[in-house]
C-alpha cells in the first residue's frame, strides 16, 4: 500500500481512539485530575521543604512533573492496544483491507492528544501555584512541543511492549516498573548534585533528565548565573533529547510493526 493510503488509514484508528475520550468519561476524569494532583502535591507537600539554587521549588518542579505526566500519557497506547489485542479488536482491524502499519501509527498519533489536554491542565494548574514561563513565547512552544516528541517516541515503546504482554493489566504493571525509576531517579523533582556516585552518573544521562533540562531551558526556568552539570548531555539537553527521541523511533517504530503483523489472537 502506498504512503497516502496508510496515512489515510492510520487517521481513522486515530480519530476512532479519540472519540472514546469522550466516550469514556473516566478516562477523561483521570487525564484532567492526575496532572492537578501531581503539581499540587508537590508543589505543598515539597515546596517548601527542598531548596533550590537561585530560584523556587515551585518553577523547578514544573517542567519535571511535565516530564513525568508525558510519560503516564504514553501507557494509554500500551494499555489500549492490549486491551484492542484482549478483545479481538485487533483480529477484526487485521482482518480489513488496510495497512498493516496504520493500527498503531493511528494509536500513538492519538494518544499525543491525551497529552495535549493534561499538559494544557497541567501549566494552568502551574500557573496557579506560581510557576512562570520567563522565555520567549516561541522557546515555550518549542518546549511543548519537545514534551509531546518525547511522549510520541515513548508510545512506541509502549506499543511494542503491549504486544508482548497477555494483559492491560500487565501493561500497567510493567510500565510502572519502568517509569518510575527513570522519573525519580532524575532531575524532575531534586537537583541531581547531591546524588551518590552511580545514581548520579544515571541521572545525567537519563533521557528524563534531559528533557526535563530543557524544558527548563526553553520555559526559562533555571536563574541567570546557574550553571548546567558538567555532562554533555545536560549542557546540551535539546539535541540529547532528539537524538533519543529520534533513536526510539527509529527502533521501536519497526518492531511494534513487525510484532503486529506476526501476533494473533491471544
């Protein structure tokens, strides 16, 4: 089939996956509140209790808990195609004269419009407990729409792993092994200075970290004056970021394809 065909296609899975936010109003509940949840949480519970070179707790925080929500949104791809793979919807979709590719690039392209809404949620909340964007309205769009690149890539990797798992439930259960490490194990939510040897060498190279940095960066958020740590990829966290991003893709991309078109029923 042809590039414009499997575009064609992949549109409708994704519009398909977007009426059930509305359709689904729990869904929509948790992609509303959990964002709200998490900056306020933080924001009170750590405000006050974790200090910050030059700048406040609370403008720190933000761009962390962007990261950390970006990933959550990513498991409603793995969650969804294995619930899809649980109910036979798979079956019926391969069954249908489309492009074998189509299922889950319509997936993840949907899922970035979860992310959308709970970063849309998310700086409003933000900006309630006092975080600021202080760079050009340019640079804050630009860090948006890093956020939702990563989100994307991430969604791949989701897919690939849903297609391995029996269940959604242990879709859930793997992808919080997985993401919890990389977010708290980062700069999301402490300066990464005071981390002991190993853990600190983890953090500079995590690609969390890095999109988080940026964020920073480009919303900005971190103070004249304070440096980046002395690793490339925290002084260079945009480029570091794309080229994860990038290499995600490219990697995970093919593999979710290939595992489609050889899964059957389960």
């Amino acid at each position: 089939m042809s590039a414009a065909t499997m575009v064609a296609d992949a549109s409708v899975i994704a519009k398909r996956n977007v009426r059930k936010i509305w359709r689904v109003p729990e869904v929509l509940v948790f992609v509303l509140l959990s964002p709200i949840m998490f900056v306020l949480l933080f924001a009170y519970v750590f405000g006050n209790a974790i200090a910050v070179e030059g700048s406040t707790y609370r403008e720190f925080l933000i761009a962390g808990i962007f990261a950390q929500t970006v990933m959550f949104g990513a498991t409603f791809t793995g969650a969804g195609i294995a619930e899809d793979m649980q109910k036979g919807i798979i079956d019926r979709f391969r069954s249908l004269p489309m492009s074998r590719s189509a299922v889950l690039a319509g997936r993840t392209a949907s899922d970035v419009s979860y992310n959308m809404l709970s970063i849309l949620i998310m700086a409003i909340t933000g900006f309630l407990v006092g975080w600021r964007i202080r760079g050009s309205v340019g640079e804050a769009i630009a860090g948006f729409v890093l956020l939702l690149l990563f989100a994307y890539a991430l969604s791949w990797v989701m897919a690939f792993i849903a297609l391995l798992v029996p269940s959604p439930e242990v879709i859930n259960n793997a992808s919080f092994m997985v993401i919890f490490p990389l977010t708290f194990v980062a700069n999301t939510f402490v300066p990464i200075d005071d981390l002991p040897g190993p853990l600190k060498t983890f953090a500079e190279w995590n690609p969390v970290s890095a999109v988080t940095q940026a964020a920073r960066e480009l919303f900005g958020n971190i103070p004249p004056g304070v440096s980046a740590p002395d690793v490339w990829s925290l002084q260079n966290p945009i480029a570091y970021t794309l080229i994860w991003i990038a290499g995600t893709i490219l990697v995970f991309a093919p593999l979710s394809v290939r595992r489609y078109k050889r899964s059957g029923k389960r």
